[in-house]
C-alpha cells in the first residue's frame, strides 16, 4: 500500500510539472534574404521532481535551437548549443539572446535560403524527466524579394510648408539590416535606411517618392506623391496694407469727436460768466436811471418849496421838467 501511494505521489509531481514546462514562440516570420530576424521567445523549466522518494531541484543545464525537427535531442543537428566546448555557435550567422532561466529567443543575420524552416527550442536539466522541447516551434519563410510600399508618417495629405512628416519604407516580409535606397522622381536620393524624415518642409520637398533594395535596383515600392503646399503670404501683406488706412481713420474720427466734446464742455462752461455780464450791465442800467429819478426828485422839491409864493415860476418849471424828462 505504501509503494503504491509513492507511486500515485511521483506520477502526480512528474504530471503537475509537465503542465508547468512551457515554450512561447512568435508568430510566423517571413523575411527577404539578406535581412536580420529576431524570434523572440520564453520558457518556463521543471521546478523538481521525485527521485528515490525525495524531491529533487532541476536546474537547466543545456539550451539548444534546431531546424527541421520534432525533439531536438541526442545526435539532431543544432544551431545553437549552449554546450559547445568552443562556446561558438555552430554558424555565425546564430545568436542565442537568452539565458537558462527563462529567455530563449534567437537572432538570425544576413538571412539566406537554407535558413528557411520550422525551429525549435529544447531545455535540458540534471534529471532526464527534467528534458523538454516545445514541439509548435516557430515557422521562418525566407522570400528573395518582397513588394515594399511607403507609409506615411505624421501626415495626411497636403502638407503645408513647415510641417514635419517621415516616409517609412514598409514590405509584408521583414526587410531589418537590410540597406534601403530612396528616390525622387526618379533621381536617387543621398538619404538611406527604412526611414526618410523631413523636420521642415519646404515646396521644393514636393515629388513623387520611392524605396527600394541597393542589392536590387528592381525591387521598388509603388511611387508615394508628396504634395507641399507653400504659405500664401501675399493676401496675409494685402490685409495687412488694407488694414493700415482704416486704423487711421478710425483714430482720425476718434481725435475729431474728443475735440467736440471737449470744445462742447468748453463753450457750456463759459456761457454763465455771459449771463453774469448781461445782469451786471442791467443792473448797472437800472441804478442810474434810480439815481436820476432821486437826483430830479430832490431838485423838483427843492425848487419848489423855495417857490411856493410864485405860481408863475412853478408853471415855468414844470414845463421845464416836462422838457428835461422828455428829453
């Protein structure tokens, strides 16, 4: 009974870790020949099993790449072979970007015909029931050439003069490391690389542009016209010429009606001292006819009480009067 437990116990671990080992690979790659891929990858190794009744701790001892094979192990041709005594990889063209913890991804350069296939990772530990290799793998599709198209960046349509924008030369298979040509109007730029930047546009920028592959003067994208519209300063300077006379005017008008208010203020300010002058010379006018009439007065009494006795000299005077008040 107690071997038959042990056994159930070891089967449940090796299960239990079996679920646990995994590889991850990308997706299907295709790439033009020449060009430098990168298979990015993760695994994750067999944490311990049960040997002799006692559980062991696995340790990754040996990671190792192939083409073209479903198990990768024993005499299976390999790329890559972190067991090499020389510590080289089998092709130069090969590096291993990992560890043996849980980084496995693989580098490919200057990618050529016989690189196309289906590769695989395997991890190997200090126990056999430790070994694994992730069989879905990752296919690699190597094409002489691939039709190249150019995007554009940080645009959309007309450009204006001005205006920063970036052509990126684009292919469905990876064109990476490989050395890009760029044309204009058919005339070879100096410009090179997957991308062609331009931090201010000008009209001259204007044309109809193409990439293409240096190794293959053939292999060119469709042609991608790039329109640049220059600044219109001319109706900007109109405007502003225009603008000139009416800000004069306007500011004529406005000196005119402060000039009317203020001579208006002024008029209605002096038009009381007019009236004050007017009352004074009446007023004037007024006291000298009463001075007469009391000046007559007290000669018209004086003469006449000093003539009470003489009726003919009062009538003499009053004709007199009469001729004086008239007069």
């Amino acid at each position: 009974m107690a071997v038959y437990k042990k056994i159930v116990g070891t089967f449940m671990v090796l299960f239990a870790g079996a679920l646990g080992q995994t590889v991850n690979y990308p997706p299907p790659v295709c790439a033009v020949t020449g060009s430098t891929i990168t298979l990015p990858c993760t695994f994750k190794p067999l944490q311990s099993v049960i040997v002799d009744g006692g559980e062991l701790q696995l340790n990754v001892l040996r990671v190792l790449w192939c083409q073209d094979h479903p198990i990768c192990q024993k005499t299976t041709p390999s790329v890559v072979d972190s067991s090499n005594q020389t510590n080289l990889p089998i092709d130069p063209r090969y590096s291993y970007l990992g560890d043996k913890t849980g980084n496995c991804s693989l580098q490919i350069r200057n990618l050529k015909d016989k690189d196309q296939g289906k590769f695989r990772f395997r991890m190997e530990m200090n126990n056999d029931r430790g070994h694994f290799t992730g069989k879905k793998g990752v296919i690699v599709t190597v094409v002489d050439t691939s039709p190249l198209r150019i995007i554009l960046s940080g645009g959309d349509g007309v450009m204006s003069e001005g205006q920063s924008v970036k052509l990126l030369c684009s292919s469905n298979c990876s064109i990476n490391q490989l050395e890009l040509m760029w044309f204009r109007d058919g005339h070879t730029l100096s410009e090179s690389g997957p991308a062609l930047q331009f931090h201010h546009l000008t009209a001259e920028d204007s044309g109809n542009y193409t990439c293409g592959l240096k190794r293959d003067l053939k292999a060119r994208s469709e042609p991608h016209q790039l329109q640049v519209e220059p600044v219109r300063t001319g109706g900007m300077m109109s405007l502003q010429l225009l603008s000139i006379p009416v800000v004069l005017c306007v500011s004529a008008l406005m000196v005119f009606i402060i000039i009317r208010i203020c001579s208006s203020k002024s008029r209605k300010e002096q038009k009381p001292d007019n009236i004050y002058c007017d009352r004074r010379k009446s007023h004037q006018y007024e006291t000298s006819r009463a001075e007469e009439e009391v000046s007559y007065s007290s000669i018209y009494f004086s003469r006449t009480n000093q003539n009470q006795t003489s009726p003919v000299m009062e009538t003499t005077d009053t004709i007199i009067y009469s001729s004086v008040a008239t007069g």
